[in-house]
C-alpha cells in the first residue's frame, strides 16, 4: 500500500471532511500506482497535516470527462476547475473514501517530512 502527503488550501480541506468534496485533482499523476490513502496537509495558515483518507481509485482522462465524472462531488466551482487545468491535456482525480481525522493535528516532522511539497511526496 502506497501513502502519500498532499498539500491543499484549507477552504478545501474543509470540504473534503464536511463531506463536499469527494474528489481531489492534480494535474501530475505519481508514477506508483498503488496509491491507496492521502495523508492531508492543510496549507497556510493551518500548517498541519489535520486529517487521512482512503482512495477508492484514481481517475485519469481529458479535464473535461473528468469533470463530467466528479462534478457533483467536486467541491469546487467549474470556471476553477477549467483555470486549474486550461493548460493540461490530461486530468488526475483521486476518489476519497474514508476519512480520518486527527483529534491532535500533525506537524511534517511529526510525519518525517521537512518541507512542504509543490504537488506530492511518498511517505513510504
């Protein structure tokens, strides 16, 4: 099983643990395929990493079929959603299952980590 760190902006994070977003997407696709849960950072000012979940599986096509696949659950408005992806060919989603939240939010170093990473890091 596969683990990687996130970084996303808190008024994300929010709506990934109230329920409203069931899709995270990237524009670069990790080269291990294995990937089976996300641990979350919540960016600036949060600075933790608040919470972990589980991906279901991990969509990959043109932005606008994924859009058309997630959209209910995106949690984003689509004029973002069409900006963040306006120079890409192709469009990364992972599907969040169950969520973990932390009751005492963790520090990188808590994890082994010590920067913040630009799209994603290994944690194992």
């Amino acid at each position: 099983m596969c683990k990687i760190l996130l970084a996303i902006n808190p008024e994300y994070v929010k709506e990934i643990l109230n329920g409203n977003k069931k899709y995270e997407y990237r524009k670069i696709k990790p080269k291990r395929k294995n990937i089976k849960k996300i641990f979350i950072y919540s960016t600036s000012p949060v600075m933790k990493v608040v919470a972990e979940v589980e991906v279901e599986k991990i969509l990959e096509d043109t932005p606008k079929k994924i859009w058309e696949q997630t959209k209910k659950y995106s949690g984003v408005k689509e004029e973002f959603f069409n900006e963040y992806f306006k120079e890409n060919e192709s469009a990364i989603a992972y599907k969040l299952g169950k969520i973990k939240v932390y009751n005492k939010p963790k520090t990188l170093n808590d994890i082994g980590i010590n920067y913040v990473p630009q799209s994603f890091v290994y944690l194992d």
